[in-house]
C-alpha cells in the first residue's frame, strides 16, 4: 500500500522550543530487518516499544518516526494524562456507570506503565508527576457541570474534593473560576520532555530509533516491509502507532474524524509577573464543559509560563494553515486577557495546533488489521493515556499475552462510519460552534 498523506503539524511545539536541542536525528538510510517494526513515535509507539523489550528480550525493535520525537501530536497536547472518563462529546465527561468503571480502569493502567518507565527510566517531575487535575468551574453552568459530575463519581466510588472561589483563587491566582472539582488520579507530563526522555532511554542495542524517516510505503510479501526515503525496513511484525494516519494507510477510511485543537503559550514570566500573579507555581485546569478553556501554569525548563488551550476544528484533510493559527489566536488572548488580567503585560511566545483522531461512537482501534500488523490508534482525545496503553494493548495481543483490557479493545466495535464529506464537515461545524458557544465564559 502507498501512504497517502505524510504528517504536517502547525506552528512550533511549544513545548519543545523549552527544552535544549535533541541530540542529532539518525534517518534511516540503507536496508535493514527487525523481529519488530513500530511505526510512529509518540505516547502510542514508545509504549509498543518498551512493552516489546519486555516481552521479548533481544528482539530487534526499529521505531520510524516521520519527525523528530517531541515535534508532533504526542509533543504539542495540553500534558493531562487523565485516569477518569472523559467523553469530549458529552456535557460533563461522564457517561454510563459500568463503561466508565471499565475505561477508567483502562486508563490507569495506562498511566501504571507511565508511570513505571517514569522510575525506570529516572524522569524528573516536571516530566511527569501524579498531581491529580482540577476541572474548573467559572459559571453556574460549569459549577452545575462540577456538581453533576460529582455525583457521579461518587456513584462511581471514585474520590473527589469540590473547591470554592477562595480555595480556586488561592492556587490559581485569579478570581476567574467560581468553584473547582479536584480528582487524584491523573498525572500531569511536560508532554516534549516525557516523549523525548522516553525515546531517549529505550535506545539500546536492540532497540534503534530512526527520526526524520516517513513510512512512504507498506506492502506485505511473506513479512512486511516499509518504505521510507532512503532505507527499507523489513520485519514480520509491525504496529501501527500513528493515530489518525491510520486512514493514510488504507485503513478506517471515513470512519475516523481529525481534529485540530490549538495552544498558546507565553513568554516566560518576570519575577514581577509572577507576584503579581500569585497562586501556586505549576498547576493545571480543564474546562468544566469539554469545550472550554484549559489552562497550566508551568515552572521548569524555560521558566515560569502560562499555556492556554481552546478550540477545536474539524480537518479532514489533516492539515491546517498558518491563517487558521493567527485566527484562533484572537480567541486565546482573549481568554488569557480574561483570566489574568494583572498579566496585561505578558505576550505568547508560542502558538501551534495538534492532531487529534476520534470515532463517532469513541472507540479506539487497537488489534490486528492484518497478519502480523497490529493497530493501536484513534486515542479520542485523550492520547497521553489511551495511546499508551493502546500501544501497550498492541505489543501484548501480538504476543499473545491477555487481559480484560485487551478482551475490551478486541471486542469493541469498529468506528461508526462518517456521513459522507460535505455533509460529515457541515454537521462537525455546526456541533462544535454551538458547543463553544453553549460554552460561553468557560471559553
């Protein structure tokens, strides 16, 4: 099979540009057999990997990624790896009791493996740190949302903690939000730093990484072989890590919906700034209605920042230009300008959007496409935990290793299929206008 259309992520990573540069990229630039081709290297791929070197000790592992590690979607998402369910097509995240006991299960193990390579591979807390989230309330609307939810958390015997204006105000430092809903299981990852120490620490003798190196092609003669630039890979076992490029590779098509969301992050903040700002030196918020506004205060690598997040466009073409970018802008400053107004003086120093893949009726697919040639895509929104354990889920079914997790994604129906294209972008368009603007000052 040709692949049909190649990665194109708009706008610089922000959290990216924080860190040094990464070591040199090593392309893959001749012929070469693995026991095991990964193909894509964000949350999915590097958790394919790891789990492959632990199921099979001195297998040849050879990851392809098209870019460099920390440049694409996995490296530009807001950092929430959230254990609790969280349905961006429902009002408040929740959904049905048993589904959502069995996904959040589901994404804790996800976050377990996360957290293991964190230990194993030394990361630091600003990688990643089991912090909990907030969800953050700044109307009746959204407290109402808070509230809903909460009861069904306790329905669900999932802890929660509700915060008031005062106790908002206090760690955030702004008077924005009305009230808060606290909830300790997720983990909050600098999302550059985690993929690219990951990357970094799986590298070994029987484990290569070659970035800058696009799969062009995959065809399938006895093993499979794919086809980059310059060099070839030949291997009887692949996974497809590479969310909603899965339709570029001739599968799911019109069953899969790409979406864009965008950032904006500032420069870093003065010491001035920050006193002013007051509050806590990193915390993290998510909107109490999924189309809102999420916002992090960052201390780390680059200094003390603000990293605003809304908006999200429907993309069927995968792709978005730099006039979409300076378009969504005007909406961020004025949700930054809303929030923290002792900030005027602040500027963004980084501005980009990322992919997103999700399925009409929120499935991911994960299990085998072809012999020997496992998926572990369509995250739905929520990639730093089901990607990786979707990656997780791929490297152990094709090792014929079970679990009720593996039993779930196997079993799972396929992705709804989309109206066709004029109709599919009218309906997206329209939902997601009337959900921003249903939103109103959680936006």
């Amino acid at each position: 099979m040709q692949v049909t259309r190649l990665p194109r992520d708009p706008g610089p990573a922000g959290w990216n540009c924080l860190l040094p540069p990464a070591a040199p990229a090593l392309p893959l630039e001749a012929d070469t057999t693995a026991d095991w081709l990964v193909i894509g290297a964000g949350f999915a791929g590097l958790s394919a990997a790891r789990r492959l070197s632990q199921l099979c000790p001195g297998a040849r592992i050879v990851i392809l990624e098209a870019g460099r590690v920390g440049e694409g979607p996995a490296g530009r998402n807001s950092g929430f790896m959230i254990d609790l369910p969280h349905d961006l097509a429902s009002e408040n995240y929740g959904g049905a009791l048993e589904a959502d006991a069995a996904q959040t299960a589901d994404n804790r193990r996800g976050i377990d493996f996360a957290a293991e390579m964190a230990v194993d591979f030394d990361l630091s807390d600003e990688a990643f740190a089991r912090s909990g989230k907030i969800n953050a309330a700044a109307t009746p609307k959204g407290h109402q949302h808070n509230e809903d939810y909460a009861r069904h958390l306790t329905a669900m015997g999932e802890k929660h903690t509700l915060l008031d204006a005062t106790e908002m105000q206090a760690l955030t430092g702004t008077d924005y939000y009305q009230s808060g809903l606290f909830t300790p299981g997720a983990a909050m990852i600098q999302p550059a730093l985690y993929v690219r120490s990951v990357a970094r620490a799986l590298v070994s003798n029987s484990v290569v990484l070659h970035e800058l190196s696009p799969v062009t092609g995959l065809t399938r003669k006895g093993d499979w072989t794919a086809q980059t630039p310059k060099g070839k890979v030949t291997a009887p076992n692949v996974i497809l890590a590479v969310n909603g490029h899965l339709e570029s590779f001739g599968h799911m098509t019109s069953r899969l919906m790409h979406v864009f969301t965008y950032a904006s992050m500032t420069q870093a903040l003065s010491a001035e700034a920050c006193q002013a700002l007051g509050g806590a030196s990193t915390w993290g918020v998510t909107p109490a209605d999924p189309l809102g506004t999420t916002v992090r205060r960052i201390s780390g690598n680059g200094g003390d920042r603000i990293v605003v997040r809304n908006r999200f466009t429907f993309d069927p073409g995968m792709e978005v230009d730099d006039r979409r970018i300076a378009r969504v802008a005007q909406d961020h400053d004025r949700a930054f300008a809303a929030r923290f107004p002792m900030l005027a003086g602040a500027r963004m120093a980084y501005r980009w959007g990322g992919r997103l893949c999700l399925s009409r009726n929120n499935v991911q697919v994960i299990g085998e496409l072809e012999p020997g040639l496992w998926s572990a895509c369509c995250q739905n929104g929520l990639g730093t935990a089901k990607g990786t354990l979707a990656g997780v889920l791929a490297a152990e079914g094709a090792n014929g290793v079970g679990s009720p997790a593996l039993d779930r994604a196997l079993s799972a129906a396929a992705p709804k299929r989309l109206p066709p294209l004029p109709l599919a972008k009218i309906g997206a368009f329209a939902r997601l206008r009337w959900g921003e603007a249903r939103a109103g000052r959680e936006l």
